[in-house]
C-alpha cells in the first residue's frame, strides 16, 4: 500500500475519531493525546437554548419545526434504517457510519448525515451578538482567506450558490489546510463519498425548511443574518481539538 494511501486512511480515522464534542454524551476517547467526547448512540440532543433565543435572526417558529420535525424525523429514520440493515448502534459511532456510508442504502445516507449535521449545527450556533475567532483558528483562517472579511464572503458565496438543498462548510484537510466546500441534500465531507473530504469546523443548512417562514425565497439575507449567531468559541475548540 502506498504512503499516501496509509496518510489518507490516518486522516480518515482521525477525523471519525474527533466527531462531535457532546458535553452530554459523557463515552471518552483518545484523540490526538486529548480526550474527547464523542457520540455513539444515535440520540437527538436537547437544543442548547429556546426556540425564541436566536430572533430576530432566525425566528421561533422556524426554530421550532426544524428541530422538532426536520431535525427529529433524521434522527428517527436513522435507527430506523440502523435496524434494518443490522447496524449496531452501540458500538458505531455516527462518524464511522458516515466513512463508510457507500455501503449502505439511500436511506441511511441521507438520515445519517441529516442526524450528524444538525446535532452539530445547533452548537455551531448561540445567541446574538457573535463574537470573532481567536487564536490559531484566526490565524488559520487569515493565512488561507487573506482575513475575516474574505473567509465570510467566500463561505457566503458557496452557500448562496449552492443549486437546491444542502449545505456549506469550513473544513480542516488532510494536512491541516482550511478549505470551503458545499454538500447537496445531507451530505457532509466526513462520507466517504464526498467530493471533498475534512474535518467539519462550520457549517450552515441552507434547506429552504431553515429559513423559508421568514426570509422566503431570499436565501442571501438568511446567510448575512446567520453571521450574528455563529458560536465562535466552538468552532475554535474544534479547531483546537483536532490535530494534524
């Protein structure tokens, strides 16, 4: 096997083994000399504030039938689709699901990654006013954006122009560069089948179901107003945790 086949594969397990830092979900791993949480069984998580903390920017209501409905029925269909196919859910965690999601039907691909990017979404997310990243995340970000300002505008851009349902990311690469990319439907790059693969630092859905009740067909204003809720000091601790 060749060299960069053995660094892609390290890369690949590293990556599943960092997954999503869940302060409620108490299974510790090693990951990088540091010990993390990750989740294993494939639960919703309690929202980390009220539907109404985000407005004005991202309204109750909307707050409400995304978590409740949308977030909820991927989470369902998941260990639906676990049962089906005979996953074990206890002793597989979402993000080794997800890196070897080719195996697997349609179904459980897009309830996987549905699960995965909103239990992750919501932390990504805190009441207004959002802050800046510090630290080696801003640094990172000004050695490969040029600054704050560029890293928005480009982050922005992928997910304005991103054609129908999906999402748009921040990424950490194989060899620690940061890099932007966007996903249809659920998809995340921690699959397998993803066209570009990282580490998830940032991410934003841009389903019409996250923004249509108050902003409607005007998916640029959603993203210029989300700006206000980014929970920086998350993003940096994903950033922190992961090494590379």
């Amino acid at each position: 096997m060749s060299s960069s086949s053995n660094s892609r594969r390290q890369f690949i397990k590293q990556t599943g083994k960092a997954g999503i830092a869940m302060a409620s979900m108490p299974i510790i791993h090693t990951f990088g000399g540091l010990q993390l949480s990750q989740e294993v069984n494939y639960i919703q998580q309690p929202l980390p504030y009220a539907f109404n903390a985000l407005e004005p920017f991202i309204d109750a209501m909307t707050m409400d039938i995304h978590y409740t409905k949308h977030a909820a029925g991927y989470t369902k269909n998941l260990n639906d689709a676990c049962v089906a196919e005979s996953v074990d859910i206890k002793s597989k965690s979402i993000t080794s699901l997800l890196e070897s999601i080719s195996k697997y039907s349609t179904k459980m691909r897009n309830n996987a990654g549905g699960h995965y990017n909103h239990e992750l979404f919501w932390q990504l997310m805190k009441p207004a006013p959002a802050t800046s990243p510090t630290g080696a995340l801003a640094d990172a970000i000004n050695k490969s954006f040029g600054s704050l300002d560029n890293f928005k505008t480009a982050f922005s851009d992928a997910a304005k122009t991103r054609f129908g349902s999906g999402w748009a990311w921040l990424i950490v690469k194989e060899k620690g560069q940061l890099a932007i990319c966007s996903t249809p439907n659920q998809d995340n790059p921690v699959m397998d089948i993803a066209e570009t693969k990282g580490y998830p630092l940032l991410g934003l859905d841009v389903w019409e179901h996250a923004y249509y009740l108050k902003y409607q067909n005007k998916r640029p204003d959603y993203i210029n107003a989300w700006w206000n809720l980014v929970n920086w000091k998350f993003v940096e601790d994903r950033y922190n945790a992961f090494k590379f």
